[in-house]
C-alpha cells in the first residue's frame, strides 16, 4: 500500500466576489460525513458541541462523486 498526498498549495487564481467568498463553480457534489462541531450560543455566552449529521454538498444539478468507503487499520 501507498500513501499519496497532495503538494500543498496557495491558490492564485481563486476570484473573489465583493462578500470576500469565492466564487467556485463545482463539477460535482458529494456526500459530507456527520460530524461533531463547536456552535457557539450567543445567550448562554460559550461553545457546545453539536452533531452536524450527514448530508448531500454541492450543486443539486451535479452527478455525485464518490464510491464505496474503505478503511485502513494501521499500526
């Protein structure tokens, strides 16, 4: 088995739109796996960790990348 990772990269040719986001146009959309983030409440005046559950990302109008998941136990 080989790793292969991505060189690392400052993007330059990334457009910006006047709110300070890109201005992306994605070829595809994908399924985001659940996940734990820290939401912070306003009234409560601190961060708790909420359960961000799976969902679709992406353009709707986009064919869905992805295939089956595979796991890699290391030692």
């Amino acid at each position: 088995m080989v790793d292969l990772r991505r060189a690392r990269t400052t993007p330059t040719d990334r457009p910006s739109d006047a709110s300070g986001k890109g201005t992306r146009d994605y070829r595809h959309s994908w399924i985001v796996r659940g996940h734990w983030r820290n939401q912070y409440y306003r009234s409560r005046g601190d961060h708790r960790p909420i359960w961000i559950a799976d969902h679709l990302a992406g353009p709707g109008d986009k064919p869905l990348i992805g295939g089956e998941r595979v796991n890699v136990l290391r030692r």
